[in-house]
C-alpha cells in the first residue's frame, strides 16, 4: 500500500495499491491539508518501504 499523509495531523491524503504523483494529489487538495489547513511540503518527512510477504505453501 501507498500513502500520502499530512506531515502535521497525519491526515491520509491517499492510500492506494498503486503509486501516485505526491503533486497531483496536492494540487487535488489546493496545496493544503484538508484537516488542518497547513500548507504540504513536497519535502519527504518519512519514508517506509516494507517487503511483501509470500503466502505460505
């Protein structure tokens, strides 16, 4: 899963399957978090990458 988040409130911006361009989904919301109002950063905050895990056989 893929998520954009608010760096201050931690509002889920987009959470998806699939990879997303961060600016469109800004530009969706006007450059401002929808919660809080405070003004998103392009700036990466955290990054987590997880391995998918195998089904057991």
């Amino acid at each position: 899963m893929y998520y954009v988040v608010c760096n201050k409130c931690s509002y889920t911006l987009y959470s998806g399957e699939r990879a997303v361009n961060v600016l469109k989904t800004f530009q969706k919301y006007g450059d401002k978090c929808p919660r809080c109002f405070s003004r998103l950063s392009t700036e990466p905050r955290k990054i987590v990458v997880k391995g998918k895990r195998r089904p057991s056989p």
